[in-house]
C-alpha cells in the first residue's frame, strides 16, 4: 500500500485504465471464446455426420454386392457338392465322358 501511495495520480489513473482494459479484454476473449467453440463444435458435428452418412452409405453398397455375390454362389450346383462335400463325383462325372472321347 506504501507503493501505492507514493505514486502519482497520472500513474494511478494510467494503472486504473489499464487494469479496466485488461480485464474488458479478458471478458471480451472468454465470451467470443466460447461462442467460438459451440460454433466450432456445431460444425464439427455437422461435418461428422456428413461423413458417417456417407461411410454408412458406402458400408450399404458393399453389403449389396456381397449379398449378390453370395446369393449367386449359393445358386450353383457346385456350392450343393461343397456342402456335401462331394466334390470328386462331379470331377469324375466329368471326366469320364471326356475319357471315352479320347480313346475314340
């Protein structure tokens, strides 16, 4: 306080404004910063939805495909003897025809 009383009033207004600046500031920074983050949040929200939609949409398609694939496949007479697991009897239904034309 000794230090206080000692200076004069053009450095005690000089401090008092600068301090009242200061702290404007201060408030000024805090209020546009926080308006600044929802902003940015808002939008950041915005954009992470656009690109699980669209990632979303990418998995549906791929899905299809796959799906189309698969019902295709399961649609073959092959996939019956894979499951059976009776592969051999149609390599040997085949190729025994083929072996009786090459004899000829």
């Amino acid at each position: 306080m000794k230090f206080w009383k000692k200076l004069s009033i053009s450095y005690k207004i000089f401090i008092a404004l600068l301090l009242t600046i200061s702290l404007g500031q201060l408030f000024m920074m805090v209020y546009i910063w926080q308006y600044e983050s929802k902003i940015l949040l808002q939008k950041e929200r915005v954009d992470l939805q656009m690109a699980l939609e669209t990632q979303s949409q990418k998995l549906a398609t791929q899905m299809e495909t796959k799906q189309k694939e698969t019902r295709f496949l399961a649609s073959l007479e092959v996939m019956d003897d894979l499951i059976a697991k009776d592969i051999d009897k149609r390599i040997v239904v085949t190729q025994v025809p083929n072996k009786y034309f090459t004899n000829l």
